[in-house]
C-alpha cells in the first residue's frame, strides 16, 4: 500500500491542457474521490497515474518513488475504466484471475481467492460465462472484482458504477466501502456524481476545466465552497444562485425585493466595486412561511411555477413576479400548492454565502 502524490501535473493533448497544474497527496489507505462535470479531466489524470497518459509537466510518486518514467504494469496499481474493458474470450472466472496468474500465484490460492471476491460481489453464478453473456451491470462488477482480486498498492477507479441500475449502485456502493474499511487499499475514485463523492470520500478534489477548484472533506466543501462552481456542483437540488445588489446592509434582488443581511456578510460586502454580487443560498436553507405574510421586512414573495415530488419532499421552482428570478426550495411531501399560487418565503441569514461576480469567487 502506497500514499500518491501529485505534484504541478499537466497533461497537455496539442495545446489544449486536458489537466492543469494539478498538486495533491492522498496518504496512504485514503479514499480521495475526483469529481466534476463531464470533460474537466477526471478519465484523464486518472490514466496518468495509472501511466496510460504520459506526464507533459509534473512529478508523480507512488509510495516515495518518482514514477513518471516507470511503465503502467510495474506501478502496481489497478485500474477499473469507465468502459470497464474485459477480456472477451476469456470466462468471468478467468477475468478475476488475470492479474493473479500473471504473478504466477499458486492455483490454489487464486481458485480461493476468485471465489472470494466474487461471492462480496455477488457474481459467483456468473464464474463460467464469457462477458458477452453478461448484463452491462455484471460486466461492471466483473471489472472491480478483477481489480479487487489482484490487491495492488493503489486502486484506480473511473466511475465504476455508472451502468449498475439505482438499487445495484446503492448496494455497491455500500460494498466499495466497506471493503475499503477492510482491506485499507489506497484508493482514487472518479465520478461526476456528487452523491457518490460525498458518500464515499475521505476528501473531495473537485477538478473543473482541467484545474483543481478545491480540496476537502465531503463536509468542509459543502459547508465552504471557495466559488460559485462548487457551490453550484455539490449539493442536490443544487444550491440557488441569484444576481443581487448591495444597498444599505441588504440584498436588493430581483426587481424591488430585497432581504437583510448580517453583520459579517454586511462587512464583506462593504469592499465591493460596483455593488453587485452573487447571493447563494442552499434549498434547504429556504422556509415557507404558513401565513400569507404581506411584502414583510425579511421575506420575499414569489410564485409556484412547477412543482416535483421527490417522495420524502417537494421541490418548488418558484420564480419572483415580474423578474427573472428563479429559485428553488423544498418543502414537506404533503404541502398542498399549485402553479402560480403566491409563497413567502424567508432565507436563513446564518445559511448565506456570497460570491464575485467577475471572479466566482466566494467573499
Ligand atoms: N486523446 C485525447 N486527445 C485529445 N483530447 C483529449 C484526449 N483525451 C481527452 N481529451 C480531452 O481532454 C478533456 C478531458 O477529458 P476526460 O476524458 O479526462 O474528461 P472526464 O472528466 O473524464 O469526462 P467524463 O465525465 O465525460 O468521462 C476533454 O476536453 C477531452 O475532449
Ligand atoms: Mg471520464
């Protein structure tokens, strides 16, 4: 088992980078989950510490050793690919063994193993067929049991549940887990799903356009996010984010709403040029009021505009008369509302975050 460390990695494709100056350290047995929008980079520095891509700029060590020159199959590291490429003629029990038998192991030891890996992935009726005869979901626990079996020093994941159906994902998820709790393997985790990278991660890097955007536990990001792209990425619904302008210690928004802020955010606020800003505020962070409060101090009157029923709550797209404000907020599975009824609501002051408006940048 190794720690791996990055240091200012590029990757450059022609001259377009497909990842940036790109620095961190996941100590060894630590789960670190690379999450962001489809083609920030993620397949791409994952395959650079796997040594699928070459290092354009940059030093990568596995353990404490410079890796940049040593060649994929003597990294010790196993990758499962978004793909999940197995080998085709061979049977799913011979897809396990692979990397066992190419370490000339005993047999014994990669026939029990084998039955090992496939029994906590449920795949152990499969061991005889060939992958063609496999559903998409089976396949893709074919490939993390073949990486699994072979326990190399660092695991390299690129979004290896992405086919599995909601139920199957869930349980595997539960699975990776608590498997990485046993065997401890250090280990990077790519998706674009944030509900996979706050379940799963010790510490989040979410990556946006090739460059890191922040490093932290799943609960430190989504307390502090640093911009306006995690603060919009992690969190579902996604955190609301409103064109606001700063007056007299309040957010003006929309046409002629506007909140009161508090003494921090008012100080923060203070610096500003041209007193415009970006105001964030997390859908659960928003109540509706039961009265139908007039156009009171601290609330802001909107309409229902579509509602979704999420089971356990409601969502409200709700946007403000006369503007292009669109927000949305949750509310309990059995509120009784329809499009273009009237709602206050109010913001939780403490819950605020604020942002610039050039840079998205949190103030
Ligand atoms: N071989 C290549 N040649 C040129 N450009 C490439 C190559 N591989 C990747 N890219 C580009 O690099 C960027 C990052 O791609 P990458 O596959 O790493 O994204 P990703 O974050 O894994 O996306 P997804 O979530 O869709 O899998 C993309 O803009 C992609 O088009
Ligand atoms: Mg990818």
């Amino acid at each position: 088992m190794a720690q791996v460390s990055l240091q200012k990695i590029t990757r450059q494709f022609g001259n377009v980078s497909a990842v940036e100056n790109v620095t961190f350290e996941v100590p060894d047995r630590a789960f670190w989950v690379l999450v962001g929008p489809s083609g920030c980079g993620k397949s791409t520095l994952l395959r650079t510490i796997a040594g699928l891509e070459t290092i354009t700029r940059g030093e990568l060590y596995i353990g404490n050793k410079l890796v940049n020159d040593v060649p994929a199959r003597q990294r010790d590291v196993a990758m499962v690919f978004q793909n999940y490429a197995l080998y085709p003629h061979l049977s799913v029990a011979d897809n396990l063994a692979f990397g066992l038998k190419m370490r000339r192991e005993n047999r014994s030891q990669i026939a029990s193993r084998v039955r090992e890996v496939a029994r906590s992935l449920d795949i152990e009726h499969l061991l005889l067929r060939k992958p063609k005869q496999l559903s998409g979901g089976q396949q893709q626990r074919v490939a993390l049991g073949r990486a699994i079996a072979r326990q190399p020093q660092v695991f390299l994941l690129d979004e290896p549940l992405s086919n599995l159906d909601t139920q199957l994902r869930d349980d595997t998820r539960a699975e990776l887990k608590q498997l990485h709790q046993r065997v401890g393997i250090t280990t990077i985790y790519v998706t674009h799903d944030q509900v996979e990278a706050m379940t799963l991660a010790d510490r989040i890097v979410v990556l946006n356009n090739g460059r890191v955007q922040q490093i932290g536990t799943p609960q430190a990001i989504y307390a502090n996010p640093l911009n306006m792209m995690v603060a919009g990425f992690l969190g579902n619904p996604p955190m609301n984010i409103l064109p606001a302008t700063y007056d007299d210690g309040r957010a003006i928004l929309g046409k002629n709403q506007s909140i009161p802020l508090n003494s921090t955010l008012k100080h923060r606020l203070q610096q500003i040029q041209g007193k415009k800003f970006e105001l964030g505020i997390r859908p659960e962070h928003i109540t509706l009021e039961r009265s139908q409060l007039e156009d009171g101090d601290n609330c802001l009157i909107l309409e229902v505009d579509l509602l979704e029923p999420l089971g356990r709550e409601t969502l409200i797209k709700a946007i403000a008369p006369e503007s292009n404000l669109r927000l949305n907020l949750l509310t309990d599975a059995y509120w009784q509302g329809k499009k273009g009824d009237r709602l206050t609501v109010r913001f939780d002051p403490e819950k605020l975050f604020i942002f610039d408006s050039n840079s998205g940048m949190a103030l």
